[in-house]
C-alpha cells in the first residue's frame, strides 16, 4: 500500500533566527535533504511540502499557515492516500529505514511515532528552582516522521480547536483518537534547532588506504581514468587503488565494512570489474543512510608515471563519479623520493580521507 508525506517545512526559525531551512549542509539545503530522504521510496504517492518551495519528482508545495495546526491541515488536503507521514523539514538526517518503519507500521497500528530516550536528567523547574526529578524511564523524546491513519488524523484535525497548542500530531491522536503506537527512533535524526546542530554532531570522518603491485600487459586506471604506461595494477578488479581507497575512507565513515568484506576478490562477479561500477554500490549505501559527502581528500603515491598532467581529469572524473562539486575534492600526487617498494617503481599506493555529514 502507498503512502504520501507532508514536509511540514512553514515554521519561523525563532531559535536559530535566520532560515534554518535554506542553510546549506555540504552542497544542499536542510529542506533539500529532508526531502531528499523521502524521494524515490519504494511506496510512497506524493511528498506535500508545505510552507516552501523544493524540486522533486512527485513533489507537491503547497501554502503553509499562520500555525503548525494551520499549515499541516492544509496538506492534509491533499493527501490521497491512506497512510500518510508527518516529517519536520528541520530533521534532515532521518534514514530511509526508519522512514520504511515508520510506514509499515502506520499502516498496521494506525499511528507510529519514532521515540528516543532522554541520556540526561530531567527535572521540574518551578521559580527558578528544581523542585522534582522526572522518571527518565518513562519519559521519551519524540520524533518525525509521525505515520498515521489519514482518515484517523484528519479526524483528530476536525476535533481539534485550530488555535489548540501542540507541538506534533501526536499529541492530536493520542488526544482524540488512541494512543500512539511507538517505534524506536534514530538518535542521529536531529532536529535543527541552534546553530551548533548543523554540523559537529553529525559530521562523520573515514579514511583508506590501498597499495597494488605493477604488472605489465595492464593498462593503468587511476580514478577511473586511463593514463598511458607500461603498467597497470595487478588485482582482481581493475585495479584503480585511488577508487579502492576512496571507497574504504567512504565505507568507515558510513560505519560499514570495508570492500573487502563488501567485495570479496574469491568472487567472480568482480573479475576485473571496473571500481567505478563498485562505487556505485557505496555511494548507494550512504543513500539509504541519507548521508552526503563534504569532502574527500585523496593522495596517490607512485614513483612513475609522472601524475601532474592527469590530476585535473581524475579530480573531474572523480567529481562527476561523486556527484560532487570539484572544489571538495582535494588530489595530489606523490612518490616516495625512490625509497622502499614504491620508490622501487614496484607498486602504486593511494590515501584517502573523507567527511559525511
Ligand atoms: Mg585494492
């Protein structure tokens, strides 16, 4: 079964004081990658943005309200599904798994709210005193996206006094409908709310590094790119070791195995494969974590060729692989000033850093 989304994205950043939503987190905005996460789901109809406009298959942008209340009912009118998701434009680092969950279980229990737990105290401040703990237990933070029952919402909408104070759906539903039925939420779905939230929490850093041995007979493929020489890379894929090490540093970042565990060189189906058709795979993983590469940092160490000519195609290649501009890519070339086994013009080695946010 379908269901659709309202990007409630129409809020006044009173907390940050500027657009929160159009401030850029790598190369796209918050509201961006908000909706970023939703699109191409597996089904899921339409994606109601409402209060701003955004680009996007299937994308609808709709007026937003004086009121959160105002703004979400408008896009409840557009909904024609009959499970539908409620998401803050201000979480842009919400998975594409817990969006799944998040349907699935709307569409089983009626309602499914993601929740975390709090890891400081709490406690009840009356006259600038604290007067009484909170059961930490039993007390949870609660996210978006919020799934629901389309019918089920509107209802609670059409109970609800429009100038009625609540910070999320939820509250509507568990007032007028039922409880809330609770799914475990993403500590690193964030919501924006003061500066410091953009990025140190969230920025992720990786590193790698690989080395192959010079063959003769090969041709060289450094960043997907063929540079003429007498050598190539002796390996089971192609060889491109600047690619292997980008895939590494991108795979550590994204707190996943490297590519050797991802792909296993005792597999045929990687026979001299090109490293840009694996690439693909790894950038496809950082999708499904809703993860966006800043910026990469790459070294090639090698004795011979002689690198210079070639570093502005590879860093453009690497650019176009990446869906990146070039100005985050940052590639240089070394040797080793004739020393050990690079230096012997045995082997090429490649280093490199990454950071996701
Ligand atoms: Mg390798």
């Amino acid at each position: 079964m379908t269901y659709d989304v309202i990007i409630a994205a129409g809020g006044v950043s009173l907390r940050v004081g500027y657009d929160k939503l159009s401030e850029k987190i790598g190369e796209k905005t918050v509201l961006q990658r908000a909706v970023n996460a939703f699109l191409g789901q597996k089904n899921l109809g339409r994606i109601i943005v409402v209060g701003k406009t955004v680009d996007g298959e299937n994308v609808l942008c709709v007026e937003g309200g004086k009121t959160r209340h105002e703004s979400v009912e408008n896009g409840l009118r557009f909904v024609t599904a009959e499970t539908v998701l409620i998401h803050d434009a201000a979480r842009p680092f919400v998975t594409r798994d817990l969006i799944e969950k998040i349907a699935e279980d709307a569409e089983q229990y009626g309602s499914a709210i993601p929740c975390v737990p709090f890891f400081d105290s709490l406690r009840v401040v009356e006259d600038g005193c604290l007067v009484s703990s909170v059961d930490r237990e039993k007390t949870f933070a609660v996210q978006t996206p919020q799934g629901f029952s389309t019918a089920a919402i509107r209802k609670a909408f059409s109970l609800a006094s429009p100038d009625e104070n609540y910070t999320d759906e939820s509250e509507l539903y568990a007032k007028f409908i039922a409880p809330c039925h609770v799914v475990a939420g993403d500590p690193n779905n964030k919501k924006i709310t003061v500066e410091s939230d953009f990025y140190g929490l969230n920025a992720r850093i990786g590193s790698g590094f690989d080395v192959h041995r010079y063959t003769p007979g090969k041709p060289l493929k450094l960043c997907g790119v063929t540079i003429p020489y007498e050598y190539g890379l002796l390996a089971h894929s192609d060889g491109d070791a600047p690619l292997h090490a980008l895939m590494d540093a991108l795979l550590t970042a994204a707190g996943e195995r490297d590519i050797g565990v991802l792909f296993p060189d005792t597999d045929p189906q990687y026979k001299d494969i090109d490293s840009a058709v694996l690439l693909r795979t790894v950038l496809h993983i950082l999708h499904r974590k809703n993860l966006e590469i800043l910026s990469v940092n790459l070294t090639v160490i090698a004795q011979s060729p002689r690198l210079s000519p070639y570093i502005e195609e590879m860093r453009k290649n690497l650019a176009n692989l990446l869906s990146l501009s070039p100005d985050r890519i940052s590639l240089s070339a070394t040797t080793t000033e004739n020393l050990g086994l690079i230096g012997e013009n045995k082997a090429l080695a490649a280093m490199a850093s990454v950071l996701l946010v």
